[in-house]
C-alpha cells in the first residue's frame, strides 16, 4: 500500500475502539449486584442476542427501521424481566449503558496519533444520540462521526458504507475501513474500501479466505504500519 492511496480512515466503533460487552455488563451489574459473574454474562448474551436479530431483520427488510435506542430499550427490558426486576426507572438506566462504554486501553492515544496524519471518520450503528454519549463517555477523537441511522438501516447494509464515501468525497478506493469485526470489512470490501482489521478481544476474527490489506494487533500497530507505507 503506497502512501497516496488512503486519504481518510474509517472507523467502525463498537467493539473496535469500544468495550461494548464490558458497559452492557457494567449496567447489568448495577441493575441487580447480587447476580454472579456466570447470570451477568447470560444476560449480556441475551441483550446482544436481541439487538444483532433486530439489526439483521431490519437490513433484509422484514422489520421497519428501528433505531439503537429503540433496540436498546427492548434489550434492557428483556434483561430486566430475566432478571427479574421490575423498575422502570432502573430498566430506563439500563437502557443507557450503551452509551457507556469504556474504550480498549489503546483507543485515545491511538486515534490521537492516527489523526495527526488522516482525517479519522467514525461510522457505527449506534444512532446519532448515541454515538454523541459514547464519543463522549469514551473520550473518541473524530474529524466526523457517522451514524447508520442516516441510512435507516445497519451495517452490512451497503448504504451505511456510502455515507462515509459521500461524507469524505473521495474514491473508496482511497479510504481505509478499519474494524475488528471480519464481517464488517468484508462488507466494507464489497464497496470498494480498502481495509484492515485490528483484533480484539470480542471482535470477529478473520477465516483463512478473508484478504484484508492490513492486519493489526491494536491501533499502536496500526499507526506503526501505516506510518512505513
């Protein structure tokens, strides 16, 4: 990869810059804190559970568009009830622990180094409230933050993809999808951007057949390969 062929970096956010399980886990723990660490993580399956069916039946068309809030809500009260806690209040707080989540212990420092030499764009699922919350929770350094629900709809969605090509004027050729979800870049690869995956601990690792033009064990090294090209 020569330097000229990427004018901006795009970011998927949750997972990827942010500990998303962690926060949902976090609101779990604070809705009832006798649960033991094996129900938490049954709970936070079921909240995930909802919310990837939701979006899945959403981007194939057999759902109207919801946004992340809306999703969340209905993730906080499944939980709820599994729990067992009826408190509207406390389902309502809940419902916000998406906007809460903690970033990986390289985020900052990492896109703060990145942004010194590309415009950075954020583009997630989270709804434009949302992502507002948790850019600011999480203390992520954006040139400009995009949310799906511009497209009324979720990635992979092609769409959601096209936002950040039309935001940045350029080629897709010339942006850089960065995630650490295979999926994710997959998609992003199918729209003509380049890619790189960063792995983490709740990401989607690549298989054997995926070809992503770079490959980083976190956004150190990411900056470390983009700085050598």
């Amino acid at each position: 990869m020569s330097e000229p062929e990427i004018d901006a970096l795009v970011f998927d956010v949750l997972g990827t810059l942010v500990d998303e399980p962690a926060g949902i886990r976090a609101g779990i723990r604070e809705l009832d804190p006798s649960l033991d660490h094996d129900r938490i993580e049954q709970l936070v399956q079921l909240w995930q559970q909802h919310v990837d069916r939701e979006q899945r039946r959403i981007v194939d068309g057999s759902t109207p568009f919801r946004t992340s809030d809306t999703l969340d809500r209905e993730a906080a009260r499944l939980v709820a009830d599994a729990a067992g806690v009826d408190d509207s209040s406390a389902v309502a707080t809940l419902a916000l622990s998406g906007r809460r989540l903690p970033p990986w212990p390289d985020t900052v420092a990492g896109l703060a180094r990145l942004a010194e030499r590309f415009p950075l764009i954020g583009l997630s699922n989270a709804s434009r409230t949302a992502l507002l919350g948790l850019n600011a929770h999480a203390g992520l350094r954006w040139h400009q933050a995009l949310s799906a629900e511009d497209a009324q709809t979720y990635k992979p969605d092609p769409a959601v993809y096209r936002l950040a090509v039309t935001v940045s004027g350029r080629p897709p050729q010339r942006l850089l999808m960065v995630a650490a979800h295979a999926w994710d870049l997959r998609a992003a690869q199918g729209q003509g951007l380049r890619t790189a995956y960063v792995a983490r601990p709740v990401g989607d690792p690549p298989t054997s057949s995926d070809q992503f033009d770079l490959y980083a064990a976190d956004l150190a090294d990411l900056a470390d390969q983009l700085g050598k090209v």
